[in-house]
C-alpha cells in the first residue's frame, strides 16, 4: 500500500521544503495533507488517518507535543498508532526523549542527510508490526519533560467561590478536570470548585505519583481510586471514593492499570 503522511508546520515555505525535501527522498509518500496549527492537524490527521506525522513543536494553539498526546487519545480503537516525527528548532527537545526507536525527530532547516536517516527508519518501521506501547511511553516521556519545572510543590489551590477566595489544601483534593477556560477540582468534602489556572499549569506542581494523569483533561488523586474496571470496549473506567460516576482512562495513561 502506499505510504502516507501528514505535516503540521506553521511557517508555509518551511512545510513546502520539508515536503520537496521528503517527495525527493521517499517518490512512494503520498502527503495526504498539511496543517499549521495543531488543532487542524488533529482534525486532519483524523480524517485521513496518516501512516507518518511530522509535527512542529512550536505551533500556535495546541503545540505539536499537545497534538500528538490527543491523538493518542482520539485515535480509533484497533487502529495502530501512525509513526511520529517531531520538528523543533532546538535541540531541548532532542535531548529528552527522542532517542526512542518509536518516535524520531528533525532539526530546523531540514538537513538532506538527516531526514533520509529519518526516512530509512520510517520506512522499515512500516514493514513491521506497529509497537504502540513504545510510542505511548515515549510520548508520555516527552510531555513529562516538556512539563519539567524547578518550582516547589502545590501545597494550596485558591478557587473562587462566589466573591470569596477559598484556599484549599492540596490534600483535600480528589479530582481536577479541564472545562472549558477552567479546571474543575473536587474535594474529599464534597465541594466543587472552579479554577483558573490551567491544568498544564497545576499539573507541573503537582507530585507525579500522588495524582495521576488518566486523561488529557483528567487528573485523579492515586490514593482515592476505589476501582478500575474496564468496559466492553477495552477502555478503562475509573470510581473514586466518595464520589459518583467514573472516569475515563485514555489509551495514553492506561498503562498504570495494566496490572489491575
């Protein structure tokens, strides 16, 4: 079959010479679409379901790491995941993770000898049996790195109830969830808060292993989960204690309950 490819790049000249680039070394690829930001390339990459993504990091909106982690959560079950090359100006981001066979990287300008290593690689990857274990970890790698931070610990939240700011203890929280332009955070207590601050943001403060990331817009506190079960799909659903409905794990984070 023939091979096919996305690339999500918002500098027009620099997406047409990656594609020059790529037609003059891989003749079989056929790019079935180009984006410049990375919402349009979920959409996109949805659509046509690719083999190959090239993703720019630096892309308005959503970001190329930011893309890639909801796709993996989008992509339809039974699918294999299409093999990931990030594009980055900065080495930063070559230094984290990519040394991982699942996901590869190119440097900004596009350099010949370079990309044919990168096209060698995709094109054998694509003669084997796709290992979507190895590319989840290596993304969850670089979007733990891309959230690397110095700065201390979240010990208090401050969620505006009413006219009142409410501090609340780090401890009492049982759930954070992403809604809209806010986070909505739950208490041992019962109570409901709403938040300001971003949970990209709260998630680089927060202690990795007493609250867990089960969703893109999910995070839960490890020490309150009362169940994992897994549905007729395959999909994990997680029950907190004291609190009603369950959650949804997605295909990024369900390796935490694996062994359940």
């Amino acid at each position: 079959m023939t091979p096919t490819a996305l690339i999500a790049e918002d500098e027009p000249l620099l997406a047409q010479a990656l594609q020059r680039e790529l037609l003059a070394l891989w003749p079989e690829l056929c790019i079935v679409a180009q984006a410049g930001d990375g919402a349009s390339a979920v959409q996109a990459a949805l659509t046509h379901m690719p083999d190959v993504l090239f993703l720019d990091i630096r892309m308005p909106g959503l970001d190329g790491l930011d893309a890639a982690g909801e796709l993996a959560e989008r992509w339809p079950a039974g699918q294999s995941l299409p093999l990931i090359v990030f594009v980055s100006a900065y080495d930063e981001y070559a230094l984290r993770a990519f040394e991982a066979q699942a996901i590869d990287y190119v440097l900004k300008p596009v350099r010949s000898e370079r990309l044919a290593r990168t096209v060698a690689r995709l094109q054998t990857a694509l003669t084997r049996q796709r290992d979507d274990d190895a590319t989840l970890a290596s993304l969850r790698a670089l979007l733990k790195a891309a959230t690397a931070t110095a700065q201390p610990p979240l010990k208090l939240l401050q969620a505006s109830v009413g006219q009142e700011l409410r501090m609340v203890p780090i401890e009492q929280v049982l759930l954070l969830e992403a809604a809209d332009k806010y986070v909505r955070a739950l208490t041992r207590d019962g109570q409901e808060l709403w938040l300001r601050t971003p949970l990209k943001e709260l998630l680089e403060r927060l202690d990795g292993e007493t609250f867990w990331q089960i969703h893109r817009s999910t995070v839960v506190r490890a020490d309150a989960i009362a169940s994992a079960t897994r549905d007729a799909s395959g999909q994990w659903l997680v029950q907190l204690q004291g609190l009603s409905g369950q959650h949804k794990v997605s295909r990024l984070f369900a390796h935490r309950f694996r062994a359940m």
